[in-house]
C-alpha cells in the first residue's frame, strides 16, 4: 500500500524559508512523477511544482526562481525548497504521486 508522508512545514516570517519532505512507502519516488500542491483557505487546490520520472521539472509562475523540488532516490524522498516566503505562500502543501495518491499535507504560514 502506498502512503506519501508530508513533514518540514510551519510559521515563518516574509523572506524566510522552509524546506518540506515527502518520504514516500510502498512505491518508489523514482518511477513516477511527483509533484506538490498547495491549497489555501477559500481556494482551489493548485499545482507548485513538479519533478518527472526523467528528472525534469516544472513550476507554477507564482513560485519560479523561489522554489526548487529535488528527489533523493536512496531516501525515497521528494523534496520543496522554498525560499523567499512571501504572504500568499501560504497554505496546506499536499505531495501527490503519479496524479493518483496524496498525502495528509504540512500546514505552512508565512505571517510577520
């Protein structure tokens, strides 16, 4: 069975950043595109970036230059790195595996 496990989120000031973790069972990261959304009170869920089976990505306008996602393959683990926090980064960030499993997501706030 499949589990996706969200961690690494929290408060952090404008300017600040945060580094979350999505350690992936029973399946391996490698295989499959993995990508990280987030969800903000009232809205849509919405695409932040995305990493390929071939190791390519892909990010939301919102996010490029300030966010990188990485995969470390031994781990199993994808990775947000998200720098230069502003205001409307945040939300719930959910890592989904193939378009077909979530994770519970990691609340982050960005909030002075």
């Amino acid at each position: 069975q499949v589990q996706l496990v969200e961690s690494g989120g929290g408060l952090v000031q404008p300017g600040g950043s945060l580094r979350l973790s999505c350690l992936a069972s029973g399946s391996r990261v490698s295989l499959y595109a993995m990508t990280w959304y987030r969800q903000a009170p009232g809205q849509k869920r919405e695409l932040v970036a995305r990493i390929t089976s071939g190791g390519s990505t892909n990010y939301s306008d919102s996010v490029k230059g300030r966010f990188t996602i990485s995969r470390d393959n031994a781990k199993n683990t994808v990775y947000l790195q998200m720098n230069s926090l502003k205001l409307e980064d945040t939300a719930v960030y959910y890592c989904n595996l193939a378009g077909v499993k979530w994770g519970q997501g990691t609340q982050v706030t960005v909030s002075s």
